[in-house]
C-alpha cells in the first residue's frame, strides 16, 4: 500500500479511506481494467466490418491491451479459481468480456466464416491461446507477429488434411 500511495501521491488516509484493504484495492483495479477492456473490444467489434475482421480485432485489442500490462493479467490468473464474493463478482466482469466473445463468433458462424462449432468452448479456446501468448512472449515478439500467429491457429486450426484424416479415423463410434 506504501507504494501505491506514493506512486498515486495521496496520503494513507485517503487510500484507506476508499479501499480498507490490499484485496479490496486489488479487486478494484482488476474491475476497472476488465471493464475498459471490454469497452475496448465492444467498440472494436461494434463496427461493419465482416465477423472474422471482428475476430482478428479481438485478438488484437486484447493482447494489446495487456502487453504492457502483464502485471493485470497476473492480478485476473490468480483470482479465477477463489470462491470469494470479490472472485464471484470477477467471474461476471470475465462473463460479460466473454460474451463480447462468444457473440462475435457466432456472427462469423452465421456468416459461414468459421465452421459450426460450440462458440462457448471456442470462445474459452481463444481467451486461453491469448492468456498463453501473453504469459510466455519473448522480449523480442512483436505485437503484430503474435496476433497474426493466434488468429491464423484460430481460424485455420493446427492440422494438416493429413493429420485431420488421421485424427478422424480413430474417432470412437
């Protein structure tokens, strides 16, 4: 909290005064970073453009919005799996987020852009390779690169003909 005041320059009151804890002022700014994202992405798919463009949107707003903001996604990771009320009120910021999501998949569905799928799970998926290719890019990786990479496994999946057929054959009936 010491740090907080003095990067904020408030005094100890203050800060007390409006969040009485650590967690109270943790769960603040996960709500109100979780919020101005799903504005982000709201304004970003809210447009003409086709449902997968959309896609591709998503996929930029949000890995731009956390990349210089890893220690955001640190604070949301760590709070996904506790049953607090605080955890619960996390679980409907991330259900609104992903609704933005899932709805947009479901335009690229009906406009024959993405196969039929369960766009719920497919929206879980593309959340995860987003959450997967913040935690772990390099110094090196360029914003655009890592965008172009997780739309085009998104959209066009990892398996060739070959290993689809493969997959397809042992399938159980």
């Amino acid at each position: 909290m010491d740090d907080v005041v003095e990067a904020c320059g408030v005094g100890k009151g203050t800060l007390y005064r409006y969040f009485p804890s650590k967690q109270q002022l943790y769960f603040a700014v996960m709500f109100d970073g979780i919020q101005r994202l799903r504005g982000e992405l709201e304004a970003a798919v809210g447009t003409r453009e086709p449902p997968a463009q959309n896609i591709h949107r998503i996929v930029h707003r949000t890995l731009a919005f956390f990349w210089d903001r890893r220690f955001f996604f640190s604070l949301i990771h760590r709070s996904e799996h506790k049953v607090t009320g605080e955890a619960r009120e996390w679980l409907r910021y991330r259900a609104a987020l992903s609704r933005v999501i899932r709805e947009t998949l479901e335009a690229a569905v009906a406009a024959g852009h993405i196969r039929r799928i369960d766009t719920r799970i497919a929206t879980e998926m593309l959340l995860g390779m987003m959450r997967g290719v913040n935690r772990y890019r390099a110094d090196g990786d360029r914003l655009g690169d890592l965008v172009a990479a997780v739309v085009d496994v998104f959209m066009r999946g990892v398996g060739t003909p070959a290993g689809r057929r493969i997959v397809a054959l042992r399938r159980p009936a």
